[in-house]
C-alpha cells in the first residue's frame, strides 16, 4: 500500500477506533489525539468558560481515554461505533465531575477571539456563524443547559445525531427532538433580540 493511502486509512476515525480496541496502538492514540484534541478542548471550553481548566479537563480526557484504551476496557462491541463519540463521552463525564466540584459554570468569561464556529452548511449554522459572537454566548447562557450542550455539539463541534445519542446516553429520536427545541428556542432568544 502507498504511504499517502496507509495514511488515510490508519487516520481514518473508524480505523483508529479498531486498532484501539484489538491492539491497543500508542500510534493510533497520538493521531487520534491529533485528530480530536481541539475539538475536545473546544467542546469543553463551551462547557467551562476557563481557558486553563478546558486544557486541563481536555488532558485528563486524553489520559483517561488511554486509561481504557490501556486496561483493554474499551471493548470490540457497539458500545462506540465512533472514536469521536468515545471521546466526547468521556469529555462530558470529565465536565460533569468538573461541575460537582465548582457547582457554578460562568459563559461569561468567552471572549470573542477564543470562539471558532467553522462552516457550516444549514440555516442556523449560517446564523451562528454570522451573530456577533459576544451577542451568541449571551444567547447560549439564557438558555438551560441541556440545550446549550446540544447546539454545542451539533453547531460547533460537528458531532452527528448518532454521536450525540451515544454521548448523552440518548436515543437518536431524543436527540433529534432535543436539537429541534434548543434549536427553536435559541432562534427565537434571536429573534425577540432583534425587534
């Protein structure tokens, strides 16, 4: 096989996620770290509102998705059909603890220069992309929770329907629903905003 295809078959989430689990490969580990770490520390950065504790939190994700990885518990079931839902699973366990312990998260810490939308192709991304984004994060604060991380993972992070199930122990239908109200109900923060 050519270098430039064992690249992209080795890079390839799927891939990664299979030499994982059968063969516990540290090459595999560091691209996947590669791969996902600014997405990881994006994803909880939303969550935290702290530049530190976000790297932090996103360096104990890492370290304890090698853990599983190391201890053979990540096993060759469909617990996780992707690696990035693997990881996200374990970013939010990682911002659950960091919630218990700080009991107060603070979105108004966000600066405009640390927040990265990307492209996205449908409506509401386009309107996420093209809000202020001091005037975005106050939206996302009014909103409760469950929602912000949502539109977090879908908007801004890119995570699919399917991902999103398995990170927030959801079904794909509850997914859907939730992202259709968080969706409805940032739209319309928007809307009264602008009248």
């Amino acid at each position: 096989m050519p270098e430039h295809e064992h690249n992209s078959f080795f890079s390839s989430d799927q891939n990664l996620l299979l030499r994982l689990k059968k063969y516990k490969d540290k090459e595999a580990f560091l691209v996947a770290y590669d791969n996902y770490a600014n997405d990881i520390y994006r994803f909880l950065y939303f969550k935290v509102g702290n530049v530190e504790e976000a790297q932090d939190l996103t360096s104990s994700t890492f370290v304890k998705a090698w853990s599983v990885v190391r201890d053979g518990q990540l096993k060759d079931d469909d617990s996780y059909k992707t690696l990035k839902a693997f990881l996200y699973k374990i970013a939010r366990n990682q911002a659950i603890d960091y919630y218990r312990q700080k009991k107060t998260v603070n979105f108004s810490d966000l600066s405009e220069e640390q927040v990265d939308f990307g492209d996205e192709g449908d409506a509401v991304g386009r309107v996420i992309n093209n809000i202020d984004n001091q005037l975005l994060i106050e939206h996302l604060n009014k909103l409760k929770l469950e929602y912000r991380n949502v539109l977090v993972m879908y908007y801004v992070n890119e995570l699919n329907v399917a991902e999103i199930s398995k990170v927030l122990d959801k079904s794909r239908g509850n997914v859907r629903v939730l992202l259709f109200r968080a969706t409805k109900a940032l739209k319309d923060l928007m809307d009264h905003k602008s009248l």
